[in-house]
C-alpha cells in the first residue's frame, strides 16, 4: 500500500535529507519550507522523477496555525509526520527580545502542536502511524545561550513523552531525536575555531552529518511499534 509522510523544513540540513532517504524508500512526501521556495520545488521534482514517487512542496510558515491549516487540506492520507523545522537563537537571554522569544517557541513548538493535532485524525483512520519530533540534546541538558533554543525543546521532549502516551491505544507511535552538533546550515553561526572547539569535546571525534540523522529516522519508523515516547540521542557520546 502507498505510504505517506510529511517533513517539515525539508529544503535544507536534516529535512532534506530524510526526504532522500523516505522517497528512497517509495514514501509519498509533502515538504515544507518558509523561504527557499524554488530550492523546494527544484528538490521535489527531482525527488519525484528519482524515486517515482508523488513530492508536493507547500511554503508556509509552520508555527502559524493558518498555513497549516491551509497545508493540512492539501493530504488526505498521512503514515508519517516528522517535525523537522526550527531555528536557533544564539545570545544572552537579557538581551533578547520578546519578539525572538515569540518566534523561536512558535518555530520550534507550535509548530509541533498545529502539525501534530491534523496529523493525528489521519492516522486514526488507519489506526496506525508515527510522528517523530528532531529535538536537541540541549532539550535535555540547557546550553549557556540557547536559553529561548533549549527551552522550546526541552518541551518538545516532554511533548513527545506525554503524546505517546496518549496514542499508545490507538497504535501512534511518537518519539522524538535529540541530535548533537551536525553538520548543517544552524551551525554556520559559529566561527570554524569555536566549531573545531566542539569537534574536540565529541568523544567520536567529528560533527554528525544530516545523512546519519535520516538513518535514524529510518531507524525509528522501522522499529518494533513497543518503542514510543522515547527521547534518542544522537550525538556521538557527547551528553
């Protein structure tokens, strides 16, 4: 039967490269971006006649309930939903205003709930389905800095834990991936010193690469239905 999933902030880093590896495996996509509408759309295309599958770009701003909304009437069947879009704020938290505040919880939170609350009645139908959110390790420990980052998904992991709880009757797998420092356009705010500074403290001795976190999303989906409401971290040993 065709598989359907939805990737949010899929024209670049992780996003795009779960897209390859979905497609790949002949799922269905409908991508999302804010900004980089051509980049989408050239991505899509070329995922379609790659892979054979159907790729539907929709630029929308997932922490604004209306372009979901609008998102949402474009799908009438949904396997899988990852909650891949967010953005970074780095800086002290006295200095920031109420306005990066807003948009950093909307990026990176309400956009779990407007994406998660649509998705779930289409999964009810099939009475099965997984929603993976890709959280951060500082969701689990804070980083200096990355007050507004790390609060945003310190509660997505707790989003996680509690949705999957909720759907665990209904056969709704969720689980959330803390990543560590890969290698991808959020990062490009640190100088390659204070990169090579972080390279340092990973016991694996490199940064994480998009691709690695696309085969744990692979990973996820293929696994037992038992494992839900888990936080997995991936992060070469660094936390």
């Amino acid at each position: 039967m065709s598989k359907y999933a939805l990737i949010t902030g899929a024209s670049r880093g992780i996003g795009r490269a779960v897209a390859e590896m979905l497609a790949a495996d002949g799922y269905h996509l409908y991508l999302t971006c804010i900004h980089s509408e051509e980049k989408l759309r050239e991505y899509a295309a070329e995922l379609s006649g790659r892979y054979g599958v159907s790729c539907t770009p929709f630029i929308g701003d997932m922490g604004n309930v209306e372009d979901v909304d609008a998102l949402f009437s474009l799908i009438e069947h949904l396997d899988v939903l990852i909650n891949n879009a967010g953005i970074s704020y780095v800086g002290l938290l006295s200095e920031m205003s109420p306005s990066d505040w807003r948009k950093i919880l909307s990026t990176n939170l309400d956009a779990v709930f407007y994406t998660s609350r649509l998705a779930i009645p289409l999964m009810l139908q099939k009475h099965s389905g997984k929603i993976i959110n890709i959280s951060s390790v500082w969701g689990n420990v804070g980083a200096s800095m990355e007050v507004a980052y790390s609060a945003s998904k310190g509660a997505v992991n707790s989003f996680t834990k509690a949705l999957a709880k909720e759907l665990a009757p209904s056969h709704i797998q969720v689980n959330a991936i803390a990543c560590g420092i890969i290698d991808t356009d959020m990062n490009r705010c640190f100088s390659p010193e204070e990169m090579e500074a972080l390279r340092q403290e990973i016991p694996c001795d490199r940064i994480g690469t998009p691709f690695e976190a696309a085969q744990t999303v692979r990973s996820i989906l293929n696994a037992p239905a038992y494992l839900t409401g888990q936080i997995i971290t991936l992060d070469g040993g660094w936390t």
